[in-house]
C-alpha cells in the first residue's frame, strides 16, 4: 500500500463528526481540493473534540488549501461518498495561501458537468435550487427514494446504476424489460424512465411488504407490472431483451444459465455491485465465482463499468 500523497495535519481518529467548506467566489466557481487518489472535493475532515462543525470547516479548509475564511452562513447537511454525514458550511474567502498539507487546489464552475454530479456539490446545488435539469431525479424514482427513506430500506440500486440503467433502457424501443429484485421499485422506476411508450417492463418482489410498495410506487404508469413471488417464475414470462438482476438468488453463479436462457439473441443481462479491486472483500482474492460465470459463459459477451469509484456494474450481451 503506497503512503499518502498529502500531509495530514489533523491526523487524530477520536471525532465527533464531520465539517466540509463551501467558498464560493463572486463568480460562481467553488473551491476543491486534491485527493490522494487524484480526485477533487471539498475542504473538509472530521471535527475534533471540543470544536463546533463551524470551527472544524475553517480549520480543514486553511488546512488543505491554504484558505483563510469566515462563516457566512447556516450549513447544509450532507452525505459523503459513504453515506457519511457531514455538515458544509459556506464561508467568504478572506485571503489564500499555498495549502500547508501540500494539496493542490482548483477552482471549478460547480454548476458545469461533470462538476455538478459530484456528490458533494449535487447536494449543494439541489438544496439551493441550481442542480441542472439534466441531473434531476426521474419523478418515480424520487418517490421511490421516499418510500425507502420510510422503511428504512437500504437495498436500491445506487443513484449512478440506476442512471446506467435508464440509459440502457432507451437502447431497447418497444422491448420487454425484466427487474429481478424491485425493492421499493427505485431501479424499475430507473427502468421506466429510460423506456419508450411501446416497452413494457415486468418487476418480481419476494418480500410481500416491499412488493406491495413498488406496486403503489409504479402503479402511474402502465408500462410497469409488479408481481409478488419468487424470480424463476418471472422468467417464464420471456424472452426478455433486458434484465437487470438484482435479487441475491438471481445473483448465484447457478442461475446464470437460466436468466441466459430466458434472454433473446442481443439481450443485456445487467448485474451490479461488484467491488473494485481496491475494495475487493479478502474473502475474493482468490477470485469472484459470480464474475467468472458470467465472463466464462459461452453465450455471453461480458464488459465491467465503473460506475463509480465504490462500484463496479457487469453488462452481458447474449450471442
């Protein structure tokens, strides 16, 4: 494992939460800061015992950018990479030095792509307002997010899979889409908003509670059928030119013939959460069965998207 890039100057474990900077220039641009991998984000870090969030945003943003501010401000709560809660602070820049972490620094238009979808400054920009049109939630699957903020279920599909997954269901007009897993209906309602008005889409729930709440989920549109019982049943109903496999059953290395077999000829067979390997589970260092029935099955040609630096998603074509 290679040593940290960048200094450390409040290395202390002992915290009792977390701060980030937003500082804002009069022209729009936010100020970022580097990332040992080679990433951006903003200024931020733990807060230490006996200081407020406040004081932790001040001290972290002149830690790692050199930038020496005052609140101007009430902080907007946010989720990190992680789902680590923070809260970000707006400050006014009232003078900027080398960082003393040794960082480099970038002042980015935050309401620009890529900039915008940032995890970090989506958040910002859709509290106050100014998140692109582009980037806006699909109305079902806002709804969707809801109902599993409700049941505390957290299960869906991630927000840059389910993106994945409406783009791939644009590339099928007219065909018949298979969700295996629906949850709380977030990844069908990804499905639907990609879909043209002649596709249909046929999800399949285990859990009686959860299925019920995709039903009333999706019931607006049409195009969606919620069925409440087990996956094998579902692929009776083939042949699919899409499925997205997201139930733990479906994901078993042995049910990859069958949900090949309910898939027509240049159907996708979609599978997610599948770690980097720089968050490989020790217990697959050896290698990943799931991955290797997938890559060594002979009717399927097989490519890995990451989509995000957490998250790696398998796309199969049927030959």
């Amino acid at each position: 494992m290679s040593s940290p890039k960048f200094l450390n100057l409040s290395a202390d474990t002992n915290r009792v939460g977390r701060a980030c900077a937003w500082i804002e220039r009069d022209d729009g641009a936010v100020l970022m800061t580097g990332l040992d991998w080679g990433g951006w984000t903003l200024p931020g870090g733990g807060v230490q015992p006996g200081e407020t969030s406040a004081e932790a945003a001040l001290r972290e943003a002149w830690e790692e950018t050199g930038a020496r501010c005052e609140v101007r401000g009430e902080p907007l709560p946010l989720r990190g990479a992680h789902g680590e809660p923070a809260d970000c602070w707006p400050l006014r820049l009232l003078s900027l030095d080398p960082s003393p972490e040794g960082r480099p620094v970038a002042w980015v238009n935050p309401r620009a792509l890529p900039w915008a979808d940032d995890v970090q400054l989506r958040q910002v920009l859709a509290a106050r307002g100014e998140l692109p049109a582009c980037l806006d939630l699909p109305p079902l699957v806002s709804v969707a997010r809801q109902e599993a903020r409700r049941l505390s279920f957290d299960r869906s599909c991630s927000l840059e899979t389910g993106r994945l997954l409406r783009t791939l269901a644009a590339s099928k007009p007219g065909g018949r889409l298979l969700d295996l897993g629906s949850g709380v209906g977030e990844s069908a309602a990804w499905l639907l908003a990609g879909m043209d008005g002649a596709a249909r889409l046929l999800t399949v729930e285990a859990d009686p509670l959860l299925a019920e709440t995709a039903w009333e989920v999706l019931a607006p549109d049409l195009r969606a059928e919620v069925l409440h019982g087990d996956w094998r049943g579902a692929l009776e109903r083939g042949p699919f030119d899409l499925t997205f496999a997201d139930c733990a059953p479906a994901k078993e290395t042995a049910a990859v013939a069958e949900l090949v077999a309910s898939l027509k000829p240049g159907g996708l067979l979609v599978m997610d959460n599948f770690s980097p390997p720089g968050r490989l589970p020790e217990a697959l260092y050896g290698g990943d069965p799931r991955r290797d029935a997938l890559f060594g099955h002979p009717r399927l040609t097989c490519t890995e998207l990451e989509v995000s630096r957490r998250e790696r998603v398998v796309l199969a074509v049927k030959r």
